[in-house]
C-alpha cells in the first residue's frame, strides 16, 4: 500500500514540476540543439504595393462605450487604406455599438442575432474581401506597425496561423497575471520556433481566407485554431512584433472568473473537439500539446492527488521526508489564504496559482454540469 502511495505521489509531484518549470527548460533545450528546426518567418515587411490585403474583424457585444476607440485605433495602423477592410460585427448588440461604429467610420458593420462570438467571426469572414482575415477584441489597441508585422509570417507558403503579442496593463489591482503572461509568451516563441504554438489569444491574430476553420461556437478559436491548422498541414505562429495591449482585469478574484469562463470553453476542445487525437500532428507537436495543454489543465487534479497521497503517506509513518514535501503543500495554500489579510507580492503570486489553478477545475464542473452558453459577458474591468 505503501509503495502505490509512494508512486502515486511522485508521478503526480512530478508531472506538476514538468508542467510548470521542466517544460520550459525541455524546449529551450531543443531550440539549442536543433538549430535547424522550422522558424516562423522573421521577414522584413513587405513594400505597400506588395502587402496583402486584410480584412480586420471584430466581434463585438455591448461594446458602445469603446468601439468608436477601436475603430479609431484600427484605421490609424500603418497599412495602406486601400488594402484594409474594417468589419465591426455585432453579436445582438442591445445598445448602440453598431451606430458608434458606423460613425467612427468602419467599412462594414453587421448586426446580427445574437449567436455569440464565434458566429459573428463566422459572418464577417463570409462578408470578408481580404486575402487574410485578421481579428481582435473591441477593447484592444494595436500599436502602428502591428498589422503589418502580423501578416509578415504569411511570407511563408506554410503558416495558416498568426497570433501576435498581446500586453496586458496593470491597473493597480492584486492580479498577477502579469507575471504568468510573461512566462507564458516565452513558451510560446519557443514553441513557434520550434514546430508550432498550442494556443493564441483573441486581441490580435489572423489567418489565410483558404486556412480559416468554422469551429463550434462555443469553441473559441484561441484554442481550437493552432492545433487545428497543424492537423490541416499548416503552421501556427507567433509574431512577438505585432504587438496589442489590453486592460488586465484587476482583482485575482475577477482573474478566477474570466479563466473559470475560459475553460468552460476550453474543456469541450480539449475533450471532444480534436485535441486529444493525435492524427496530424508529428512527435514534436505531440509532447507539447500533452506538455504545454493536458497537463496544464490536469494540474489541479494532479495537486489533489499529490496531496492527498503525501497526507496518507505521513498518517503511514512513511519517513520525514514526507513531512517535508506535506509543508510545502500546506504552505502554499497557507499563503494564498493569506493574501487577501495581507497582500505581499510573493502571498498574492500563491494566491493566483492557486485560484486559476482551481479554475480550471471549476471550469470543467461548469461545463459538465449545464453545458457552456456560445454568448460572452465582458471580464470585469476591462472596459
């Protein structure tokens, strides 16, 4: 009994190192030793004449307070006029977005059912003129140069999929996503270097119109589309050049919503959506998809197990060793019930792990239990 606890423990202690810290390492590791993996293209932009034309979609729900921003934000970028199309696409909107939109000056705005975000994306690109499509989220803006930098990757014949570098401002609040995001762009560079991301982000990203993929509507395409494209024989990629910024959502609290709200639509990807079939990819992409997505998001259970197994482990008079690695579990969730009495940066970073990790949980409780809703509310804060 003893030893099956034994091995419970560490191969769930283990896989949790990997996960967070050992993966990381892996992947800088093999972009040492294979210099000759596929990179994504790091091409100068292209001349006017020979830029291709994009049509930027933006979905957008309830967004009349910074829509007409948005659009404003979305006809400065250095790109030629002639060769941008803007299409507002509003999802039900019950307020005046798609009257804001129109008068700050967008090419097209769609006013639809409403059917969520997904669907609305699904009808601009029908409406679409452009060789690429390109989206972002109502409340982000795009630095000048960014379109231009996210289409350049498209160079490559290969690359169905570009996702750009989204910043998030810190509005003096105790989340700390920051400090995660960070770490979480590194993997992503490294995995682009190396073979293909495992996931984007909604604020900046495009596709080719011959690439763009019709997902569920309750499967976003952050997820669905990277893993998708490498299925289909495309590359998915990351472009630290095309850069976006958006406002983080303040608390740790609010931070532990909008991931539960995630993964409400993450775990159908995950589960039924493609993600576990390892059809089309290749060994590389398998190990991060396993690496970088399941185990991830099977960490919380994997700390329910960890703990579990090293308490009993202790109640068996195992060895102090036990005592040891019990205390550090102990500790940590110490620490998080304690930033909220006292918000010390190291007691607040605790706090985070914990609650986002357990709202990858709660996410898939949502899910199992009453489905996911194709509609999106706003994260609090961010408007």
């Amino acid at each position: 009994m003893t030893t099956a606890l034994e091995l419970a423990f560490w191969i769930a202690a283990g896989l949790l190192v990997y996960a967070q810290l050992g993966y990381g390492v892996l992947l800088a590791a093999l972009a040492h030793v294979l210099p000759a993996a596929r990179r994504a293209s790091t091409a100068p932009s292209a001349p006017d004449a020979e830029l291709p034309s994009v049509s930027l979609i933006v979905a957008a729900y309830r967004e009349e307070a910074v829509i007409a921003a948005k659009v404003a934000n979305a006809l400065a970028l250095d790109y030629p006029r002639e060769r941008l199309e803007l299409i507002v696409c509003c999802d039900g909107s019950p307020d005046a977005t798609a009257q804001r939109a129109r008068e700050a000056g967008a090419d097209v705005v769609l006013e639809l059912p409403r059917g969520g975000k997904v669907r609305a994306q699904d009808a601009g690109v029908a409406r679409a003129r452009g060789e690429l499509v390109a989206f972002s989220d109502a409340n982000a803006s795009w630095e000048p140069d960014a379109l231009r930098a996210l289409v350049a990757p498209f160079a490559d014949e290969r690359v169905g999929y570009v996702c750009g570098q989204v910043r998030f401002l810190d509005p003096d609040g105790t989340n700390q996503e920051g400090l995660y995001w960070r770490y979480e762009l590194a993997l992503r560079a490294l995995e682009s270097r190396l073979r293909s991301v495992t996931a984007g982000n909604g604020a900046i990203y495009a596709t080719r119109r011959a690439s763009y993929i019709e997902v569920d509507p309750i499967m976003g395409h952050d997820l669905s589309f990277p893993f998708n494209m490498v299925k289909r024989g495309w590359r998915a990629v990351y472009a630290p050049a095309a850069r976006a910024s958006e406002k983080m959502v303040p608390s740790i609290e609010g931070e532990f919503a909008r991931k539960r709200r995630m993964m409400g639509h993450g775990w159908p990807i995950v589960l039924r959506g493609g993600m576990l079939s390892p059809r089309g990819y290749g060994p590389l992409y398998a190990l991060m998809i396993v690496s970088h997505r399941l185990l991830r998001y099977g960490s919380p259970f994997l700390h329910v197990l960890a703990l579990a197994a090293n308490v009993a482990l202790v109640a068996a008079g195992a060895g102090a060793g036990y005592l040891v690695t019990l205390a550090a579990q102990v500790a940590l969730l110490a620490a998080a019930a304690l930033a909220g009495a006292l918000p010390w940066r190291p007691l607040l970073v605790a706090h985070y792990y914990v609650s986002t990790t357990a709202a990858l949980a709660a996410g898939l409780w949502d899910w199992l239990r009453h489905g996911t809703a194709a509609g999106w509310e706003a994260a609090e804060g961010t408007r």
